[in-house]
DNA sequence: GATTCTGTAG
DNA sequence: CTACAGAATC
C-alpha cells in the first residue's frame, strides 16, 4: 500500500460555501424510467454529486436538462440497454475521462461495456464511478468476466491511490461481509459472495480504502439491493453492494454515510437504494 | 329473411329491476393494460353487459377479480398476445359457447384465433360477441382470411336467427358506408370499406339485423376507432367499425344507441371508443 | 403510436 | 420482478 499524502489543497466545494456537501451513489435501473424519482431525490436530499450506475441509455439520449435545469453538471459515459454511468455536480469537474482505456490503453476491451467514469473532484481527490459486472451464475462466462474485471480495477486504481486520495463508489455487486447480505448460506456459489471476488474486492480495499459506511455503522441488516422478486424489500432479505470506498484523507474528513432507503419504496422503483456520504 | 317471432319472455334483466339496461362493446386493445379504464367506465356508466374484443390474454390469465368485486359475471375466450373476446354480466349467463365449432364443426379450424363467443341473453335473445378479422392489406392472405370469416359468421347467424332474436355487436373492422369513415377515397382497395366486406356485410344485415346506432344517428362523423397515429383522434379521422346490430324484436325495445369517445381522451387509451345500446 | 412476444439482462 | 431491444400486429 503506497503513502497517501495529506490532501494538498481545499476541495471545491470549499471554495463556495458548502459546509457539508454531499456524495452519493444509485443504481439506478433507467435514468429515463427513474427521472422522476432521481430529480425528486435530489430536490429533497441536495445531494451535491451523484454516482448513477445502469443507466441504459447513450450519451446522446442522456435525459440531460432536467439536471442542467437544477444547477448540475453532467457527465455520462452510457449504452443502449445496458451498463452506462453518470455524475451529476453541482460544480463543473475536470479531467473526466470514460472508461480503463485512457490510463491502461491495454485493457480497452473492457470498455466496450460502458461501466467507469472518473473525475477530478477537488484537486487532490479523484471520484471514480464503477458498475461492477453482475457476475451472472457461478463460474459461468459472465462469472469470469467479473473477476477479470475487478482485476483490472485493481491495477487501475494502485495506479490512481499513487496520485492522491480517491473516492471510490458505485454498484459493486460484491457484498464484502457475510452481515451484508440477508443469507449467506451456500456462499462458495453464491455471486456476489464468493471467496474470489470478496479476495479481489480485499485486495482494491488494501490499497487504502475505507468502506465508508462501516465508519458510521457495524449493525448487520442494512442492505442497498433487494431483488424485485418474491417481497425481497418487503423482508428485508437484500444485500449491502453499494459502496463508497474512500482513501484516508477522505475517511479523516467523513461526517456520515447512509443507505437511504426511502425511494425503494416509491411505486416502480429503482432495485437499488442510494448511498450518501457526508464529508466536511 | 326467415320470419322472426316476436319476444316470447321478458328479458332477465327486466326480472330484475333494471329499468333500462345498457348493452356496450368495446375494443380494449388488452384488458390487462386497460383494465383501469374499463373498471372505471363500468363504475361511472353502470352498463349491464360489456362484450370485450382484442382482451390478449388467455382464459386463465384473465383478470375476474375485478370485475367480480363490481357484481359482473366474467366469460371469456382468449389466447396469447393476440384476438380474445369476452363478455361480463351482471346477470349470471347461460348457453355460453366459443367459436363457431359449437354449432358449425366443420369450421372449427377458425377457432384457433379467439374471436366469437356468445351466451343466452334473454330467454329468446342470444348475444353474439364477435372480433371480426382486421384483414391486413387488400387482397392479402389476411384479407381472403376476413372474407371467409365473414362467410362462416353469415352461415352461423343464418342458423341463430331462426331461432330467435339476436343481439349481435362486437369489432366488425368494417364501416358499413362512406359516411362511416373520414375519407372514403380509394375505397376499392382500402381495406374496411371494400365492396366485397360490404357487401359480406350487408348479407348479414339482411339476415334480419338493424344498425342500432343508426336507428338514432343519421349524420355522418361518428367514429368508434381512430388510429394512434398522426393525431387521428384529435382531428377526428376515424372510422365508425364497432358496430351493435339487432333483430327486429330487440330493434323495437332499442332507445339509445351512441359512442362513448371519454376513453379514447384518457391516457394510454384503446385505440377504439365503446358503443352503448340502451334497452327497455 | 401502442401493445404484444421473444430474448436478454439483472 | 423490471427494463430494453427488435419484430410483428393492428
């Protein structure tokens, strides 16, 4: 694990007045299906960035202005029907850049899936957005694919951890601990729970990061996804794979993070929850 | 045209203290995505008998709850995806049959697409529900299918008619004349409006069957459908196609007969509006 | 234009 | 269970 340096300089949000601005990460199933919900969530949180995942849709068909006409900045990287990621600030970012490709140009196959967006979010601290690969069954294609990209994510971000502090979120489909999902029976097999990937998962984690969340709260039953099917939400039988990984510098300034939980209730929702963390 | 005797009985609905009850068909375009529509419209309408066409559903997918709770009996005759008619009753029905097999076996290999389906209305008044083929282009497959249908439903009724008075209504996808569409030009090959539907038509007509909605409505520019396209509605470029015709006992006892365009102004409409007829 | 299916994905 | 694509139907 390399030496992190202090944060060299205030970040932007700073710079204008926000004492506790606000970072969140949401899955979101459908910018376009969920525009509703993620505007009304964003009047009512004021979240002042937000990480979507799975937002199906290109950059061109981005549903931009509802966004821009609530004083965001936005940021997409996206597909048809598949994949896609997004942030949305309040202050307008630098050095965005889509994909594994502009830092390990190896590895641009990868990027054909459309699942990693960064930014410069205050000078010496760089977000990452990821939707992690789903994984599909055990040990199938989709399974592999899974390992092999979190892999990449490893190399990509040992290099990132040496330029400064990171904050790392997204939908990771990786529940780290057996108290972040509601059974962790039959774990060997169960994606999302195995040994490999929780392996991988550790390894990105050593090099410096902090599950932001477990700052605030140890208490099993807290979960960011339950299946639409059978009254998972209903149950509470979700899993925790939401995360906001966050480097010390970060972590030192880290006021609270939360899963909140209420628009998974709302009528056709997200199966996702959003995150928030709280930074002074 | 056999001889038709007059009403033996009172109807049953005179039975039971409903003054003048209202007989409807309509065209939901899938009664699962209409089902808020037509509940509600039964609510505010208190029709008696609602004959579906285009429900989409099989027989066991069909969904009676509904109208169970509003004191409808439900009778159906549906497939997959498309076709599918059904009759709801407040009065429980006998002599419910499907298809034109019942009565003509030799034609049952028309009953694979779910488009008639009648039961006993009255003691000497039968129903006859029927979705009558679109036919596609002109001088299509679909089109030659059409016309045998028309041919079968003319033998079919030629047999009911004698035994006494029928109220035969449903989704005929035929205007019977040029007052009957918006634009009758190019009427030879517009399918809907071909002298060979009409004139299909007109020989069951001649059965013994009145118009109902004519008996009271002379002028032109009344329509049942409209196409979702191209804002047809709202210049009200439609087509008068839903149709409910009567033998002569019932034609008698007729007092109302008009289209309802309220649905079609909803959102998420039917592409076609219902038809009421009112009896004493 | 609106709905349905099949297939894919999660 | 929800969403999207693409094809077919009307």
């Amino acid at each position: 694990m390399p030496m992190l340096p202090p944060i060299r300089a205030r970040a932007n949000h700073l710079d204008c007045n926000q004492p506790m601005p606000k970072i969140a990460t949401w899955n979101v199933n459908s910018i376009r299906t969920r525009l509703d919900h993620v505007c009304q969530w964003l009047d009512s949180t004021g979240v002042d960035y937000l990480c979507l995942q799975e937002t199906k849709v290109t950059d061109a068909e981005f549903p931009r202005q509802p966004f821009l006409d609530r004083g965001y900045h936005v940021y997409c990287s996206g597909q048809k029907a598949y994949n896609g990621v997004a942030i949305l600030s309040r202050q307008p970012l630098a050095g965005v850049e889509a994909g594994f490709a502009p830092q390990l140009p190896s590895h641009s196959e990868l990027d054909t899936q459309k699942r990693l967006i960064r930014a410069q979010f205050a000078p010496d601290v760089i977000l990452v957005n990821v939707y992690i690969p789903n994984g599909g069954e055990y040990d199938s294609e989709k399974y592999h694919y899974k390992l092999h990209w979190l892999k990449t994510l490893y190399v990509y971000l040992e290099q990132l951890t040496t330029q400064g502090e990171v904050i790392l979120c997204g939908d990771f489909n990786i529940a780290p601990e057996d108290k972040d999902l509601f059974d962790a029976s039959d774990r060997a097999t169960k994606v999302g729970a195995t040994d490999a990937e929780r392996n991988l998962l550790a390894a990105i984690r050593d090099l410096g990061f902090h599950d932001a969340f477990r700052q605030f709260t140890e208490a099993p039953g807290h979960y960011s996804w339950w299946d639409y099917r059978s009254g998972a939400f209903r149950r509470n039988h979700g899993w925790r794979i939401d995360h906001l990984y966050v480097t010390p510098g970060v972590k030192a300034r880290a006021c609270n993070c939360h899963i909140d939980i209420a628009p998974r209730r709302l009528p056709k929702p997200s199966d996702h929850a959003p995150v928030i963390l709280e930074i002074e």
